[in-house]
C-alpha cells in the first residue's frame, strides 16, 4: 500500500452513489438513520474520507446504519446481498464523517478510510484498510486483512487467519487463529496467543514479540532489520529447529540447544544452526542489529 493506492481510495471515495440522505440546510449537516433487511452472507461496504467508521455485530438478519457527515452528502445503496455507504463533497470540504453501522454476524465487511480511525467488531470475514488512521478489528469468524499507510493496526479473537501491514505503525495481534502474516517498516510487531502452522513477519525498525502454540510441522519465519526478536515457546513443546542470523546481536535461548557441528562455538554475528529437545518445527530467524532470544521451555540452559 502506497500513496498511489491513497490517491485512488480518494477517487473512488468522490463518486456519489444512487441514493442520497437528507440534508439540514441550516447546518449543512447530512443523516442517515435506518435499518434494513439483510441476508447474513452479505456484503457490507464503508468508505469515507475524513472521519470515523465504527462496526459492531448482531444476530439478526438486519443492518442497522448511523451516519453523519458536517459538509459531505452520505449516499446508501442497499439490496439483501450488499449494502454500500459512501459520501461525497459538494462544496470541496467534506469536514468529518461518522459511521455506526451493526451488521449480521456472519457478514462480510470492507471499510476504507482515508483520513480516520476504523473500529470493528464481528464478521466473517473483514477488510479494513486506512491511509491515516488506526485500525482495529477483533471477533472475525473467518479471515482478517488489516492495513494502514500511517497508523497502529489491531486485531484479536481471529478465527481464520491475518494478513496485516503498515508502514508506519505498530501491528499488535492476539488470540489468531489461521496463517498470519503481517508487514510494517517502522514500527513493533506484537502476536499473542497464536494458533497456527505458518507465520511470517516482518519489520525494518521495531522489534518482533511472539507467543502461541507451535505445530510440529509448522513453519515459523520472523526477519528484523533493526530490532530484537524475543519468542516464547510453550513448555509443553517437544522440540523445535532452528536457523538464527544476526550480524550484530547475541543469541540468548533458555532452552537446552543441540548445535550442529559446523556451528558449536559461534554465538556473535553468526549463522547458527540447532535443535531443542526432539527437533519439529521449524523457526526461520533474522535480524541485522538485535538480540535474538528464545524463552518459555521448561529447560532452563543452554547446552554449550
């Protein structure tokens, strides 16, 4: 995601749809105030450009819309299968625009912003996508892509998997479930409570924090340019290899480490190749400038 990608999100966003809300010529204030019948399979589209996009879910088979924009007009489309908020200005400014929309559960939801914050709450599945703002997105039944050019990206309670980037910004993830991979250049990666058999991450500046269950035949990739990456296996784990490089940062793990031949000795600006306990998964770790350390086994030493 680029300024190119921001350009065209505010193109999009400019172009009115079919149905328009009423407007308060006193106060030059546009409304939206309804709730209409909604297959639980469908899709709920949101998108605005200065503002606030607020989600949250139900079990009914209904979508319930709150929105106000000071100087834009809001526009809504709306069939059983799809239901479209868009706003456009008529004056060059379109001031700042909210959006309390409820949902059916199983829905699926795209929000976009350009200017503003993105809150949600349920979905089976859920795009949320912002240039300037934060993101945060918890209780997805199903798949979770999440980005933001500038902004802090969140997300818990995800069920089918995460997909996360930003470019200036922390990612901070807990309690996923599913295939994660998640991308910022300036900023912290935080994932907690993971459940999967492949995760990647990502970041030039910040460090990389991981917790979660380990599938013995899963696949474990964390890359950090400058910034330490610290992982937290679970004592329960039977074992687990390992492939670190870091060109100026130490090694430190609190599990016995079995090292390959080739590699007994180096500890400092290596390549370093082991095992802990019976070997399984596989965790694929660099950084350039950081300390690699590896905590929670029930072994408390490193074997030298």
């Amino acid at each position: 995601m680029n300024w190119t990608y921001a350009r065209a999100m505010l193109a999009a966003l400019l172009i009115a749809s079919p149905l328009a809300a009423q407007r308060d010529d006193d106060d030059y204030r546009s409304r939206i105030d309804t709730t209409v019948n909604f297959d639980r399979a469908g899709t709920v589209d949101l998108s605005l450009v200065s503002g606030e996009i607020v989600v949250s879910s139900w079990d009914k088979n209904s979508v319930r819309v709150k929105a106000t924009s000071e100087r834009g007009v809001l526009r809504l489309d709306a069939s059983s299968l799809r239901l479209t908020l868009t706003v456009r200005s008529e004056h060059g400014n379109l001031g700042d625009t909210r959006y309390e929309v409820t949902i059916p559960n199983g829905a699926r939801l795209i929000a976009r912003s350009v200017s503003g914050d993105i809150r949600s709450r349920g979905g089976s599945e859920v795009e949320a996508r912002s240039v300037s703002g934060d993101v945060e997105v918890t209780d997805v039944s199903g798949r979770a892509t999440l980005e933001s050019v500038s902004g802090t990206v969140r997300g818990a309670r995800i069920a089918g998997g995460l997909r996360a980037n930003a470019v200036s910004g922390d990612l901070d993830m807990s309690d996923i479930t599913g295939d994660v991979d998640v991308q910022t250049v300036s900023g912290e990666i935080g994932l907690g409570s993971v459940t999967s058999s492949y995760v990647s991450t990502q970041t030039v500046s910040g460090d990389v924090t991981f917790t979660g269950k380990i599938d013995p035949k899963g696949r474990y990739d964390f890359h950090a340019h400058s910034g330490d990456v610290r992982i937290t296996l679970p004592p329960t784990l039977p074992g687990a290899s390992f492939s670190v490089e870091t060109f100026s940062g130490d090694v430190e793990s609190a599990c016995k480490m079995t090292l390959t031949p080739n590699d007994v000795g180096r500890r400092h600006g290596q390549h370093i190749e082991f095992t802990i306990g019976s070997g399984g998964a596989h965790f694929t770790i660099q950084t350039f400038s950081g300390d690699v350390r590896i905590e929670g086994c029930a072994a408390s030493k490193k074997e030298e």
